[in-house]
C-alpha cells in the first residue's frame, strides 16, 4: 500500500542550472588564465628563473627599455630584480645595493623565491634604528633578536623611520613562488633603504642599500 500517492516528478528551474553554468564557466576561466599567465612555476630553482628573466645572479642591475606593458607610455631608465628569501635578497643576508640617479625611472620586478609571504618598501631610516642595526648586524639572528626592543621589532616599518617612494611600495603580499613588478619616477636624492615591510623581517636582514645620487653630482656614501 502506497502512502501518499505515487512521487512527484522533479522540476528542472532553469534559473538554477543558468547560474550554476555561469559560476562553472568562470572558474573554468579563471583556472586556465592561472595557468596561462603564472610565469614562474613553483618548482623552478633560482638559477631557472633568473634564466627566464635573461639577468645574471650576481649582477641584478641592468640598464634597459621599457617592456613593461603596463608601463608602455613611460621611458624606463633601469630594470632591476631582487630575489626575496629568509632573510634577504638575491641569495644574501641583507640585499645588494641599488644605486640611482635622481630623475630616473626604475622597474623592479621582486620575486619571493622564499617559503613564507613577503612585501616591499622604501623608506629614510632614523638615526634610532640605524644605530640599532649597526649594533646587531654581526649577531646570529637569535641572539639579534634578543638584543631588539620588542618596541622596535613591532614597529612598521622602524621607530622613527619616514616612508619614501611610495609608488614604490608593495603593501599585498607577494606568495612564494609569485612575483610582483612596480615601476616609479625616483624624485629625490639621498641614502635609504629597500626591505620587507613584514613585521620583524627588516630587522632578521631583510634590507638594503638604496642610493640615490643627485644627477651630475659626486656619489653620495651609503648609511
């Protein structure tokens, strides 16, 4: 005996099938666009992708034009590349130094070729931090850790420290594996620094020297 009568038959809501298709369709070009334009495979050491990117290891400043699609309608001065590992850039602690002359446009393309998330800015450090770092540079990274303030560590991107180039700056982060190109006017002259704005990175030797000279003029020391 059948309670309740025989089973209704199911309707199709052709509303539901369009969007389920539509978000199909959308994943499905998303995921091929990934593979498409992901230029560095995961899995590619640095020596592959450093190939790919026709730059030597050693020598990562490399006066160029511009190829940068985005940037087509300015005149680039200088290309460079700097590889993010823990702690520093292109295989160093610390970073090689970016020397410039006021006026220049510069691309730089930043690769983490880490295993943790990165990020990148510019900035005119205090007399407080240059002092601090000065003074644990030569300690393993635990014992320089132990000798940093706490306040100085949490502080982003280091106390009394002023942010410079702000086109330059990467704020997102740059995953493992990922890359990420700016490309900015350099609009004044002076000593700075390049780091990992990562809170604590800066001070684990994720930094550099970026110089800036004033065009004509006699170059500036570093700090």
């Amino acid at each position: 005996m059948t309670v309740g009568g025989p089973p209704k038959p199911y309707i199709v809501n052709r509303r539901v099938v369009l969007i389920i298709c539509f978000i199909l369709s959308i994943s499905a070009i998303l995921t091929i666009g990934a593979g498409l334009f992901s230029d560095i495979p995961k899995n590619d050491s640095l020596k592959d992708l450093l190939s790919k990117l026709s730059v030597t290891f050693h020598l990562p400043l490399t006066p160029s034009t511009n190829s940068n699609p985005t940037s087509q309608h300015l005149k680039v001065d200088k290309k460079l590349v700097l590889l993010q590992h823990e702690y520093g850039f292109n295989g160093t602690t610390g970073g090689p130094t970016i020397s410039l002359t006021k006026g220049e446009i510069v691309q730089i393309t930043i690769i983490n070729a880490g295993n943790m998330a990165h990020n990148f800015g510019i900035a005119k450090l205090s007399k407080q931090s240059l002092d601090l770092l000065n003074k644990t540079n030569n300690e393993s990274l635990t014992e320089r850790v132990k000798n940093i303030p706490y306040s100085a560590l949490s502080s982003i991107p280091c106390p009394g420290c002023i942010q410079k180039f702000a086109k330059g700056h990467i704020n997102s982060f740059i995953l493992p594996g990922a890359r990420a190109q700016i490309t900015f006017l350099v609009q004044e002259a002076g000593n700075f620094k390049y780091f990992c704005m990562v809170r604590g990175h800066l001070w684990l030797g994720m930094m550099g020297d970026f110089v800036v000279h004033d065009s004509g003029s006699e170059k500036i020391g570093t700090s």
